[in-house]
C-alpha cells in the first residue's frame, strides 16, 4: 500500500513539473532570444549561442528611429498610467454599485443588476464601432483619455463586489448606523476595507486586462508619443524581417510590471475570486 502511494506521489509531481515546464517554454523562448545577439533570424533553441545584453538598451531607444522625442520608456509610462486610472476609478465605480445594489433596497435594483452582467455577454468587437465614433464625436481621438474613460465601469466588477459585499454581516452596518455615520462613510470606512482581497483581485484583473489592450489602441491612437507599450512592440516587426532579440527585449519590460503587481497582490487574489464568486 505504501509503495503504491509513493509511486502515485511520484506520477503526481511529475505531471506537475512537466505541465509546469511546458507553460514556462515560451517564457524561457522570449528570455534566451532577447539576451543573444540580434541577427533577424528566428531560432526556436533554448540554448543561447552567446549572451549580450545589448538588445535591452537597443529595444529602449529604437522608437527614436520614427520619432526622436520617444523611447519605449514613454510607452511604458503611458501605459503604467493608463492602467493605473482605469483600475483606481472603475474599482471605486464598481465599488460603489456593488454595495448600492447589495446592501440598498431601491426600484429596478435587479434590472440594474441584470444589466450589468448582460454586458458580460457582449464581444468587445461588437460595440468597437459605436465607441469609435463616440470617441471622435467627443474630441477624445488620438489621446490618453479614449483608453481610459470608456473602461471606467464594468458588469464583471460590479458583480465580484456586489458577491462580497452579500458575504458581510449586516449587523456591521447597523453598528455605524447607530453611531450616526452616513452611507458613504460607511462603505469607504468600514465596508470596503471588509473586502480587500477582492479589492486585491480586481486589481490584478482590471491592470492585466488595461495592460493588455491592442485593438482598442490600435483604432484610436496615432501619436506614438501617447503609444501604449502594445503598440509600441509591433513597431519591432517589419515587413521583410523581424527583430528577434529586440522584440523579445521589449517583451520582457513589458513584462515586468505587471509580474511585479500580480506578487503583490497574490496574497489575496484567490481568496479574493473565490469569495467573490462563492458570495
């Protein structure tokens, strides 16, 4: 009995370290490319045949080749503070509708409520249109603020906060109602605090999904001073030829905060889903 629980031990952990090792091979690809010399020829070894680190400063200043005012360093930054509205203003939005349609009793509260997730239901692609032409309409084309009002709410959120917010007791409530504190401050002080490691989760969510974007910014951005960081390695693939080592350098940056944000936060992000979702 014994041996057979050793041996299922031993498939377990490799099955494990082998499914691990698969999900890791691109990471590992993009690594060893950006750390070999740049030749524009696409290899698929793992193994580097030399290792410099000159693709980084070349990736950082390549964009100066189209406009002398850019680096990749100012995609960067447009896109870190892209991402930063987007989460701080929809996670208060979204909040605040989740605890309005949780913990207040009010007319159409379920239509409301069912609005919001029907968005869920809606591609992207489909309503891409209607808000370019809003966009233009609203004198936001070609600017930082096409990538970040449009997003400032959403159903997803709503509904994660809203679960949370089910899960708290009531009598927390009633506490500060009796002391005189009024509905804000009771959902900034005492409820939100109450709902950190969905607060923690959506933050992870609402950077990777901002941070993510290529589309969106690909209809409304022309200025490559106001680039996100997307956009910014596509500029690294020509029509004859591809530069490997430098892409792969700009993929790494890229890479590194939002590797950064999901460490902080992954104390609380699968209690966060969880509780969200079991709410």
């Amino acid at each position: 009995m014994k041996s057979q629980n050793w041996w299922l031990y031993v498939v377990k952990y490799l099955l494990v370290i082998s499914a691990c090792t698969f999900t890791l091979l691109p990471l590992i690809w993009v690594i060893v490319r950006s750390i070999e010399p740049d030749t524009g020829i696409e290899s698929y070894s793992l193994i580097p045949r030399s290792i410099t680190f000159e693709n980084y400063p070349a990736a950082w200043n390549y964009p100066t080749v189209i406009d002398e005012n850019v680096t990749l360093g100012t995609m960067l930054f447009n896109s870190l503070f892209v991402a930063g509205i987007v989460t701080l203003v929809s996670i208060f939005f979204d909040s605040m509708a989740g605890y309005a349609l949780a913990r207040k009793n009010f007319v159409g509260k379920k239509v409301l409520f069912w609005l919001a997730l029907s968005t869920l239901m809606i591609p992207f692609y489909a309503v891409a249109i209607p808000m370019y032409i809003i966009t233009i309409r609203f004198g936001m084309y070609d600017s930082l603020a096409a990538l970040i009002i449009p997003f400032t709410a959403s159903g997803f959120g709503v509904f994660m906060f809203r679960q949370s917010f089910l899960s708290i007791p009531a009598d927390f409530e009633q506490a500060a109602k009796a002391d005189g504190a009024n509905d804000f401050y009771i959902y900034w002080r005492i409820m939100l605090p109450m709902v950190k490691p969905t607060v923690a989760t959506m933050v992870v969510f609402k950077v990777l999904w901002s941070w993510g974007q290529f589309f969106w910014p690909l209809l409304v951005i022309q200025d490559y001073s106001k680039m996100p960081i997307n956009l910014g390695l596509a500029m690294f693939r020509g029509h004859n030829i591809t530069r490997w080592g430098l892409l792969c350098a700009g993929m790494i940056v890229a890479t590194l905060p939002i590797l950064v944000i999901f460490l902080m936060c992954q104390k609380w992000y699968v209690e966060g889903l969880s509780g969200g979702l079991k709410g």
